[in-house]
C-alpha cells in the first residue's frame, strides 16, 4: 500500500521500535524512519502543490486537499520525531557504573547516603563524610549534597528532558555568582610610511555580563515501603524524580524567565531593529514579519527569513539553527523560494536534523506560535549566544513527618544563565498590524 493511500484511508502508519527496544542496533528503524520522512515529504510536495493550485485557480482550497495536506504534515512531524529519539539515545552519555575504579570515600559516602535515605540512620556519619568527600562543595547549611553519582545523573536526564539544554552551552560553577569578560574589539590600526610616526591606536574593549541566578525546588514523595525494598536502585529513582521535576521548570526559564528568583531568559533580553554594527552590546535584534498576524506569503516569508540569515555575521552562521515549535514548522514546511523550491528540506541521515534554508531546525514546543506581535522563530549560534549556568551540587532533606506513609525528599538546585554574545541570535516577530 503506497504512503499516500496509507495516509489517505487513515490505516497503519509506518513503525519502528519503541525507544526501549533491546536492540543494540537501531541501523534498520533509522534506515526505515528516512525512508519514511522522505517518501511522505514527497507526497507532502504533491498535495501541497495541488492545495496551492486550487487556491491560485479559486480562491479555495478543497476540504479534502487541506485534510490531506495536514495528516501527511503530522506523519512527518511523527517521523522526525521518532528520528530525533533515536538520535539522541545514540549519542548519549553512558550513566555511571558501580562503584569499580571509584575514590573509596566517594564510595563510603554512596553507601551512608542510601542508608540515610532509606532508613534516616547515620546523619552524623553522613556530615562527616561529606566534607571529606566535597570539601569544596558542602556548607553548614542543615542540607545533605546527594551523592555524586546521582548529581551527574540527574545532568544527565536533564539532558534527555530538555532540548533546550543541548541548544546552549552549560558549565558549573562553585559559587553563587559569575562573571565573564567579554571582548568588544575596537582595536584599530592604520597606515604609514617608512619614516612617518606610529601614534598609538585603540586598544581592545571589554565589558563585563554577569549571570543572573534562581533556586528551583521538588519535593518528590516516596513511600517507605519502597524505600525499605532493597532491591531499588534508589539513587537512580531519586535522581529521575528529581530530574523530571527540575527539567520542565528550567527550560521554561532559560528562554523566557524574566531574572526574578529565576533566570533571566534568551528571549527576555533587550531587543532593538538596528543591526550589529549601531545596536547596543547586550541587545539583541528583532527582524518583523512583513505581513500582520502571519508569516506572510512565499514571497515575504522567504525574503524575512533570508534576512534572518544574512543579518547574522558569517563567522557566526558557522553552527547556526533555527528555533521553533512543531506548529511554526508546519507553516513554514509549506513555504517555497521564488524558484517554486521548498524551503524546508527533510533530514537525510541520523543526527542531522531536518533544514530550513540549509540550516538545521530545532523544534521545541516551549516556543510560541505564530500570533500577532509573538517571537515564533529565532535563528543563531544559540551556544555562542547563551550559557546555562548551574551551581555545583544538589542538595536534599529528608521528611518523614508531613506526609506519612510516604517520605518526601525535598530537594534545591541553584541555577543561573548568562547572556554572552548578542550578535549571535536573532528573532522574528510577528507584525501586530
């Protein structure tokens, strides 16, 4: 049965494995998944084409078209995702092991740690431990670090959670601040002949960003009939719930958190329409649509979006993307260059994503869709643009008391984001009138 019949009758799609297949081997779901994103986008080009001829001929597009039209969109959107999984599962850290090669105290303290957490026993055993353990870590503050093991893994499930972890850079600081210089330029140099003075000339300029820093919370709540299982691995579950909790919190704020108890986000930095060479250092420039409320035609799509690109210094398209939700996708998926080419391209191998324009896209469904006066799109060196800052070390309590028969694990992770390089980023919105 062909792709567009299949799509057509709404019968069986094409599958793969899930993502927790046993198969070490994910060459054939990948090889099936590209087939498949390719094969559907090709029949995408025909109803689409044909959606558009409609409108061109008068004035509408017939409801079965449009029907069409959508359902071999979400097949694609399905694909991809599916891919993107795949990828990422690929090429993902290896969780750490047991204890084998480990320092002995790191050790020790993972064993008083899970007593504490199963049983509260020892907490004397477990302070004294941990300031042997992370000296440099640990301050008098009533709270236990969990032990090292689960930290990394709960980075590392971040990771997984959020896309937009992969989208910045991230380091780990010891302290509850950070500040970074950064190099303005302005060196300048000129012309002489052989016997002429060589007057002094601008030096390098500098100025100095600092990051702005939140506490997130999660108070998971376990039972203690799990915890007295001694057959769970309880670091491994304590730092999934704590992961899950912080991941949805933090991706929110380093794209849209406005610096109070939180962050200040990519998208809540000052914006201005000038370009790079009259905008102020630390502001970023916003392009807007040419069309009220929409991207606009082809024509005025296309043209906005190239001027996103070529807006952008070229030493920084080097390992740029583009940024947006599934929906904004789906609108720009249908958008073609004066040539009658499509601008959005299907991934042709693992690990790469799907392009627009000839730069991948990062489809993140935290962005906003395409609304009057919204930031829908954003094109850049997203890692040369911003930096996750956390602070080292996640910190627990243990309660038993509130909430019996269950015991909550009332956990704090400090973190911070800084925004670095303005010229690096920029956003489009869309024109409100």
């Amino acid at each position: 049965m062909s792709l567009k019949r299949n799509l057509m009758s709404g019968g069986a799609r094409l599958h793969v494995r899930g993502a927790g297949s046993s198969s070490p081997d994910n060459t054939t779901d990948v090889r099936s998944l590209l087939q498949g994103i390719q094969q559907a986008f090709s029949e995408f080009r025909q109803q689409n084409d044909q959606r558009l001829q409609q409108l061109e001929q008068r004035g509408t597009s017939d409801v079965v078209t449009e029907e069409h039209v959508q359902r071999i969109d979400g097949e694609i959107r399905r694909l991809s995702d599916a891919l993107t999984e795949i990828s990422t599962r690929s090429g993902r850290p290896g969780r750490p092991g047991g204890s084998s090669g480990q320092d002995p105290v790191q050790v020790e303290y993972r064993t008083a740690w899970d007593r504490w957490a199963r049983r509260g026993e020892r907490e004397h055993e477990l302070r004294d431990i941990e300031r042997r353990a992370n000296t440099t870590q640990t301050g008098e503050d009533g709270g236990y670090l969990v032990p090292d093991t689960v930290d990394r893994n709960i980075l590392d499930i971040l990771g997984d959670q959020s896309d937009v972890r992969s989208l910045f850079t991230a380091m780990t600081v010891g302290a509850d601040s950070y500040k970074r210089l950064v190099g303005l330029h302005g060196t300048s140099a000129g012309w002489v002949g052989e016997t002429d003075a060589r007057p002094p000339t601008n030096g390098p300029q500098f100025t100095e960003v600092e990051a702005t820093f939140g506490e997130m919370y999660a108070n998971p709540q376990i039972s203690q009939r799990l915890l007295d299982d001694s057959a769970v691995d309880l670091e491994a579950y304590i730092g999934n719930e704590l992961a899950l909790a912080f991941a949805e919190n933090e991706a929110q704020a380093y794209l849209f958190g406005d610096g109070v108890k939180k962050p200040k986000g990519l998208f809540s930095q000052p914006t201005a329409a000038d370009g790079d060479k009259t905008r102020t250092f630390g502001t970023y420039q916003l392009l807007t649509s040419a069309t009220a409320g929409s991207l606009g035609t082809n024509a005025a799509a296309s043209d906005k979006l190239l001027d996103m690109i070529y807006a952008t210094k070229s030493t920084l398209r080097q390992g740029a993307t583009w940024l947006m939700n599934s929906t904004t996708v789906s609108a720009v998926r249908k958008l073609k260059d004066g040539q009658g080419n499509y601008l959005w391209q299907p991934s042709s191998q693992i690990g790469e994503p799907a392009t627009l324009l000839g730069y991948g896209v990062n489809d993140m469904e935290i962005m906003p869709d395409i609304a009057a006066s919204a930031i829908p799109i954003a094109f850049g060196n997203f890692k040369r643009a911003y930096m996750i800052v956390d602070r080292i070390g996640i910190r627990t309590l243990r309660d038993p008391y509130t909430n019996k028969p269950f015991v909550g694990f009332y956990a704090t992770k400090r973190t911070g984001g800084i925004s670095l390089d303005s010229r690096a980023v920029k956003f489009l919105q869309i024109a409100a009138s």
